[in-house]
C-alpha cells in the first residue's frame, strides 16, 4: 500500500530546513515558485505520475516561513481575488426532462477537462449551488449531467476533510495512520441537480454514476484510485434522502467547524457525513486491522473472558490514558461483583478505593461524564446493533434517590410522602437495545438531565395564581420531553444503519402526540407504544371505543406472571397481589387517524394516523381485573401476524427492568 508523500511532513525535517535555508542563501535570485521547484527535485517530491508537488511545496514553505523557520523571496504582490472563467449568461434550462430518471434519454456524466466545460460547470454552481464554485481544495474532478435535454446538473470532487471525529472512528485509524492514508479518500465537494428539473430518482441515479466513473477518472489523473468517499449533508436544508437512496452509509455528524476554524469557534451548521466505499476490504488495503471501524459486530464478538471491559470502555476520551485505564479496570471489577459497593469490591485495598473516589470526583469541564464514559459502549453496541435485521430500543425512566446523601448538591425531588418528607435525587432516562428474541445489545444512551425549574405560575380565569399546568409549559421544559429526546438520538442511530430496522418500545409515560408528531416529521425509527390517553379520533369516535368495537381477529392463551402486592407511593399506585394464570385474550386492530389535543390544535396541527392494537381478557376469574392493552404503533397492522409480532415486542420491554 503506497503511503501519502506528505509534502509539509518532509519539508518539516531538520535536515530538510536546512536544505532550503541552503537553497535560498546560494540562490538569491530564484522566486518562490523556483525555489520549490529546485526542492521538488532535490527531495523527488512528485506525484504517482511522476510531476512536482509544487503547489504543495509552495504552501508548506509558507506555512515554514510563518513559524520563523526561514525567509522566503518577495512574492509578486498582493494575489487578485480568484475570477472563474464563466460563459457570461445563465446555462440554458433543460427541455423536456421526463418524471423518472429511467426515462431520461442519453444520461451522462461529463468530466470536466477545457475551458468551455469548465465555464458551463462555474456557471452552473455559481448561479444555481447555494454554496457557489467553491474553490474546491486538493486533488479535483468536476463533471456535467449532460443529457439530449441539456445540462441537468453538476457534481465536484475535492480533498477530504483533514479531521472528522465520525468518520475517524468508524474507519477506525489513528492519527498516525489517517496522516499517512487520507489521500486514499475524496470528497464530494459539490452536488447539484438544477432546481428546475423535477426528475424522480436522479439523483441517487446520478450518484451511482459518479461512484462508477469517479475511480477510474481519479487514477487517470492522478496515478492512484481512491478507496473511500464522503461527503456533508446539511440537515436543516436537505434530508439526504437520495445518498441513502444510492447505498451510501451515515456515519455521524461533523462538528461545525469546517476546514478552516482554527479558532474552534464552530461557526459552521452541523452537518450529516456520509461515505461510500469504493473498494472491498479497503481496511485491510489500509492495513488497519480486522476489528477495527464502526462495521457490524457479532452479539457475542469481544465479550468473552476478562477482555470484555477494555473492547467495551477502552475507547473512552477522557484525555488522559490513566483514566481510561482507570474506568476499564472499574468496569471490570465491578462486572465481576455487579451487586456489591466498591469498598467491598477493593476489599480493603485503600489505595483502590482512593483511586475509585479520584475517577469519579471531577470538575464540571472535565471530559469524565455519563456520555463519556458510555461513548464506547455506545459505539460497540451499534456495532451490534448493525449485524441485526430488527432491533428494539426500549426506553424508560427511573429515579434514583441519593436522599442519604446529605452533602450532594444539585440533586432533584423525585418524590416525597405523607408526612411532607421529600425524596432527594436525579431522575435517570435511558435506552436499552435488544434483539427480536430478548438479547440484550447495549445501553445506548444513559441521561440525568439538571432538575428542572418549578412551574410557573399564571393566572388563571379566575384571576387567581396558580402553578402552570403541564400542557402550558414549553415542550423543551417538560419532563416527558425526555422521551421526545429519546427518538430523536435514535433516529441519528438508525441513519448510520439503513439495513436495520429500528423500533422504539415504550410504557404509558411516552403517549403523547407530540412524539407521534416527531415521528411525523422525522420517520427514522419506528415507535411501539402502550396507549393512556382515550383520544378524539376524526371518525367522531373516542380511540379505545373506535378499536374496541371492531371484530375479533384472534384468540389465544397468554401466561400471566405471578405479581406481588405494593403499597402506595409517592409516585405509584398502590398494587394488590395476583397469583400467576393462563388468561384467553381476544385480539382486535384496526387503522386510526387521532386529533390533536385542543392545547395543540391551536397551533393548527393535521392528525396522525397510526395503528392500535387491542388485547383485552375474555372471562377473567372472578374478583380479578382483566388483562387489558391498548398499544399505538406507526407500524403497519394489516394482519393477525403482524399484531402478534408487536404484542411480542412490547413483552420484551420489562428486559430494561430486569
């Protein structure tokens, strides 16, 4: 595998500064352009095809003369604002584009190579790309969509990003090795299909064009074929539908930085990365390792013996090694004692129990946080997550009560009693994902957000005060916005998996139109949730009784557990014992289109339609109540199988209780 001639990295040597300080002292008379030209041939800095590096080699000499190393000749004064040759009048319109991209009479991709193409292509991008020409960095291709219709866009390839965190990761190379291979990937800089052209699937069309040519034309170009694309979608323009459309794979999000924040100031709209592999086993061409990247990973792969905890948490970023180091020997020692305190765990080992408080006890800015230390698992379970057909992620919330804990700050009340005693701690909302069969995949996402402000208060028509009521509130501020959050991280999960099929499981708590609304506007995962609220539906009728009074498509038995008696709580109905039985259920289902609630409806929502399953007990023993289950899907109950298959699903969302 050639490695990337890194032109700044050679120069940068001592011996090789010394080299130029010696060009530049015996040849006072060379311009800058003939400097690096005399150093290209002194260094043999040349490309696969045998031609000078020079543009390289100018620009790593500034970027040396910056730091001081040396002076460099005069340049030839101050450099004219780039002027793009252009045709001097807009490229004329298509005619006749058909609906479909199949019908498109002699699509093909252009590659841009004289001074007309280029003109058509700059006047395409500068009038009709909202990010203009560019200019576009590094190695380049540009290419026409031509047609017997005219021209219907135009696409732009560049150098990759130098750094993207995402991308980095589910390549799975280190800096080192990033360094020495990124020239092996290119980006796609600049996609454009005109806005007047209203052409089904040609864009994934076109993309697949690309991605056949781009490779070829590359190693004509430049000596070498690449092994990787990227590229950017901005999300609160463009969903991004048509790479996913042509197979190409999300991979996470940039930071809003762009190529040249050298001041980190994020100034930049955080975008989608997307990437396509142009050749198979490019990691191995890379040299990189058989488990390394974000690919799909086997349930069991990683999790055998003592080497669990360092594949699970020894990718954790904390910037220092001691600390990751730290958190897998705690993570291991505690799988091996998962009900036990960790002073019992150290069994009197001082300096461990010292070491265990020091990891914990940290300043806010530092990076050890609940997100850090799950980053790795999260990724892991992904991983995993990708090797599936199906996967639920069950959400659910619980509180934590750290009342004992006189000295904790910051801590929330989760409840209290009879007597006016308030239950002091953090209320913790998490996502557990699992197989079809109940196998558990991995914590995906663990959440302890601050405690929330108390309601306001408003007056109410009486004119007196009163605490705000919780539809009064901002959606954001509300305690039920946790479940909202939920779909929408699950929803960037399942655009990094598009072979996988995503559903979100979740109790009573998340019955709100607001997250049937989200999934409206989003559509990534698809959600399973147990029904509370006997909503108005657009047939007049109330939604239980719209379900409730349909045929009975299914009878069947089910087990009833046993269930022990609870008292009352601050928070929980009290509960009366029940002895375990077979119950005879009646299956019904049916299509809904629910309203919206009035504190929505004013804010002129159209209602949802989703699906309801009804599950309801036939001839309960005496005394007892009736097994009893309304369940809201987005998905698709047009048969007894399908109905069976969601009943199954939400069984399995007691394994985030186990």
């Amino acid at each position: 595998m050639e490695i990337q001639n890194q032109v700044k990295r050679t120069l940068s040597e001592p011996a090789n500064i010394a080299l130029v300080k010696q060009v530049l002292a015996a040849n006072p008379e060379l311009g800058r352009t003939q400097v690096a030209d005399r150093l290209c041939d002194l260094l043999e800095l040349e490309d696969l095809l045998g031609r000078r590096q020079q543009s390289s080699c100018l620009k790593a000499l500034r970027k040396l003369e910056q730091q001081g190393h040396f002076n460099l000749p005069q340049g030839g004064g101050k450099r004219s604002a780039p002027s793009p040759r252009r045709l001097g009048a807009a490229v004329p319109a298509p005619v006749g584009v058909p609906a479909e991209a199949g019908s498109v009479r002699g699509l093909e991709l252009v590659l841009v190579a004289g001074a007309e193409s280029m003109a058509v292509w700059n006047e395409l991008m500068i009038l009709e790309h909202p990010l203009g020409a560019g200019p576009l960095v590094g190695r380049q291709l540009r290419y026409l969509v031509g047609s017997v219709h005219g021209w219907l866009g135009a696409v732009g390839f560049g150098a990759a990003a130098l750094h993207l965190r995402d991308r980095d990761r589910w390549i799975g190379w280190n800096a080192a090795e990033r360094g020495a291979h990124l020239d092996k990937v290119v980006g796609l800089a600049r996609f454009l299909i005109r806005p007047s052209v209203q052409c089904r699937n040609l864009a994934s069309h076109t993309l697949s064009l690309c991605v056949k040519a781009m490779r070829s034309d590359f190693e004509r170009s430049y000596g070498y074929a690449p092994l990787l694309l990227e590229t950017f979608v901005d999300t609160s323009n463009f969903r991004g539908t048509c790479f996913r459309a042509a197979n190409w794979i999300p991979v996470g999000q940039t930071q809003g930085r762009g190529r040249q924040d050298r001041d980190r100031e994020a100034a930049k709209s955080v975008k989608d990365i997307y990437v396509y592999p142009l050749a198979e086993g490019f990691r191995h061409t890379l040299g990189l390792p058989v488990d390394r990247g974000l690919g799909p990973l086997g349930i069991a792969d990683g999790l055998d013996g003592d080497q669990w905890a360092g594949q699970e948490f020894g990718g954790a970023e904390f910037g220092d090694g001691r600390l990751t180091r730290r958190l897998v020997a705690i993570a291991g020692d505690k799988a091996k004692n998962p009900d036990r305190p960790w002073t019992q765990i150290a069994k009197g080992d001082w300096p461990a129990i010292k070491a265990y408080y020091r990891f914990l006890d940290q300043p806010d800015d530092s990076l050890v946080t609940m997100g850090g230390i799950l980053q790795p698992h999260r990724e892991r379970t992904i991983q995993r997550m990708k090797a599936e057909n199906t996967v639920l992620c069950v959400q659910d919330g619980t509180d934590l009560n750290y009342s004992s804990l006189e000295q904790c700050k910051g801590l929330d009340t989760i409840g209290g009693n009879q007597t006016g005693a308030k239950c002091k701690g953090l209320h913790l909302h998490s996502t557990l994902a699992v197989t079809t069969g109940g196998l558990p995949l991995g914590v995906l996402r663990g959440d302890c957000p601050e405690p929330r402000p108390k309601p306001p208060r408003v007056r109410g028509r009486d004119g007196k005060l009163r605490n705000a009521r919780s539809c009064e509130i901002p959606m954001e501020q509300r305690k039920t916005f946790a479940w909202i959050e939920g779909v929408r991280d699950l929803n960037a999960v399942a655009r990094q998996m598009p072979d996988t099929r995503v559903v979100s499981v979740m109790d009573r708590e998340a019955d709100l139109f607001e997250l049937f609304d989200e999934w409206r506007g989003s559509g990534e995962v698809e959600l399973l949730v147990r029904a509370k609220c006997d909503r108005k539906t657009t047939g007049g009728e109330k939604l239980f009784d719209a379900v409730a009074g349909t045929k009975v498509k299914h009878h069947f038995p089910i087990r009833i557990p046993r269930q022990s008696a609870r008292p009352k709580r601050s928070k929980q109905a009290a509960r009366s014992a029940r002895d375990s039985r077979t119950a005879n259920v009646d299956l019904r289902y049916a299509e809904v289109e629910i309203q919206p609630p009035g504190y929505i409806a004013q804010q002129k929502r159209d209602p949802i339609r989703l699906w309801i399953i009804h599950l309801v007990e036939r001839d309960p023993p005496p005394g007892t109540e009736p097994l009893k289950w309304f369940l809201l899907t987005t998905i698709p109950v047009t048969d007894v199988g399908t109905a069976l298959q969601c009943i199954r699903w939400y069984c399995l969302r007691w394994r985030i209780e186990d």
